[in-house]
C-alpha cells in the first residue's frame, strides 16, 4: 500500500513563493537523490570563535531543520545549529514561548513556525517577517490493529464530531474508534482550511488530547484503534500506515491538505542567521528537505504587518 519516498517525491515540485502566490518551477524527482554527505556553501569565518544558532518552535519542522543544520555545520564547522524540542508555532501552555513569540519577542532571531503570523501576533509584536522554506501534506494515519485504508471527507468530519466511534461505521471491524486530537495549531488549521466540512467543526471532547506532534506519534503507537493526524515527514520517518481521503493518498498530486513550514524574525537577518536562511534553498538543503518528503519553497522574507 505505502510507497517509497522516491514515490512520493517524483510528484514533488519545487515552489517559488511572491506574497501568497506560487508557481511551479521545475519538476522534482529524488528517485536517485541519497542524503547529502558533504558540501555546502563556504564556512564562516575559519578562525572565529564558534557560533550559536537556536532556532524554536513547532515540531513540524524540527526533524527536518535538525537534519538540515547536520549538513550546514559540515560546511560550517564554527556554527552549531540548535533546533530544540517542539515548544509549537505559538505557546499553548503557560510559562513557554513558541517560536511566534520566541520571534516576537527578540529572545532568539528565529522562530520556527508552521502558520503565518496572526492577528494577535502582529499586534502584540508589530510586523513580523515571515519566509516559508517548505510545505508537507498533512497525513492521517491509523493504528496497526485497523484495517481500513480509505476515508472520505465525510468520514474524517463525523470522526472528528465525535459521530462515528466504532470502525464497523466506515467499513472497518467492530472496533472502538480512538480519536487522536490535537490544538488547534498548524495541522488543525490546515485541515480547517482544506475540508469543507472541516471548517467550524467541533472536535469530539471524547477524544485522547495529544499536546504536541511527539505526543500524537506516541498516541498512535501505544492506543489500539486510533486514528490521527501527523505532517507526512513524520508519518514515513515512524512507519505508520497512512489512509487515503478521497481517493488519495499524502503522496499524491492533489491531495487536499499540506502545511507550509517557515521562519519569523523581528529585524532584517544578519550573520549566522541570515547564512543559514539562505542555505536553505542550497542544492544540499534541498537534497534534505527531497529526501524527507518535503517540498522545497524557494521564497523572500515577507514583512507580515497588521491589516487595517
């Protein structure tokens, strides 16, 4: 059922972004791409003392971005590049900053971040830049004990709304459904976008909570019968059994629902931080992101500013 990654990437393209707009620049195929072992551009500075990066924030981007930075500082063997664990696109717990308000409020340069600043952000910040490097379809996956392999829309919406509970209401076994639920950040927001059904539903509160996408990969390992929803990287990189919605599987052209993976800064990047940006439309980084099964964007900083 499940295809190799150079499946999924023969379909890849590698986007070029202006404001919201995209096009298609050449066609992206990996079937003989292996990780990069070496290369890149020029290391800083040889004979400088060695240099931090940190960049936190959604855990959408934090496999990719750490195995990235593994091939920047082969390159750079003065800078360390340190993607922490998932403190999300924006805080969702007390006494944490996701990588919005890591951003925004100038305690790193960067923040990781999967959703494009908000409202709320611009006006508790100001304007913000923003740069998307990469999107990835968002894949729902299930527990190996279920064997369906096919949902609709309509099946994901009366899931989601707490409506179909037992697998035997889509075609599956008698079987108690788990719903695997997350907050309503990037993926959520995502899938709000893509499905029509999706867009002001009320997510069952009989669900089991995942905070975070590493809480979700555990809950889809440990929780016979469930059902989730992960970024595609992840799914592929844990092995789980992904089903197609509405005939299509997160690999395919035209799979409804991908998430966009960018960077936020206050201030025009400089140094290390502004190197490590622009490594990331290298022919290296762009192996990386291939390899992973994510689609290369190549795009400008955007100044996000507060509509009037």
């Amino acid at each position: 059922m499940k295809k190799t990654l150079s499946a999924l990437v023969s379909s890849v393209a590698f986007l070029t972004v202006t404001g919201c707009a995209s096009t298609v620049v050449t066609p992206a195929s990996r079937s003989t791409v292996a990780p990069p072992s070496s290369g890149g551009t020029q290391s800083l500075a040889a004979n400088t003392e060695p240099k931090q990066l940190v960049i936190p924030g959604t855990g959408d981007s934090q496999d990719l971005l750490r195995s990235v930075a593994v091939a920047y500082e082969k390159a750079h063997p003065n800078v360390k590049v340190v993607i922490p664990d998932s403190t999300g696109s924006f805080a969702t717990k007390p006494n944490t900053l996701g990588g919005l308000e890591s951003a925004g409020t100038r305690t790193t340069e960067l923040g990781r971040t999967a959703v494009r600043p908000r409202e709320e952000d611009l006006k508790k910040f100001g304007p913000m830049y923003y740069r998307e490097f990469a999107r990835v379809p968002v894949a729902f996956v299930v527990h190996k004990s279920v064997p369906v392999r096919e949902l609709t829309s309509k099946d994901i919406c009366g899931i989601y709304a707490g409506q179909v509970t037992n697998w035997k209401q889509v075609g599956g076994p008698d079987m108690p459904l788990v719903v695997q639920t997350r907050p309503e950040g990037s993926n959520m927001l995502a899938i709000r976008e893509s499905l029509p059904c999706f867009k002001d539903l009320k997510v069952t509160d009989k669900g089991h909570a995942n905070l975070r996408n590493a809480d979700a990969v555990n809950s889809m390992r440990d929780m016979a019968g469930s059902i989730g929803f992960m970024p595609l990287s992840e799914a592929e990189h844990y092995k789980y059994t992904m089903v197609k919605i509405d005939s299509k599987y997160p690999f395919s052209d035209g799979y409804p629902v991908t998430v966009g993976l960018g960077l936020v800064h206050m201030d025009p990047l400089h140094g290390v931080a502004k190197d490590f940006v622009e490594y990331l439309t290298t022919e290296e980084a762009v192996k990386v992101l291939r390899y992973s099964g994510h689609m290369p964007v190549k795009a400008d900083s955007e100044l996000v500013v507060l509509k009037k």
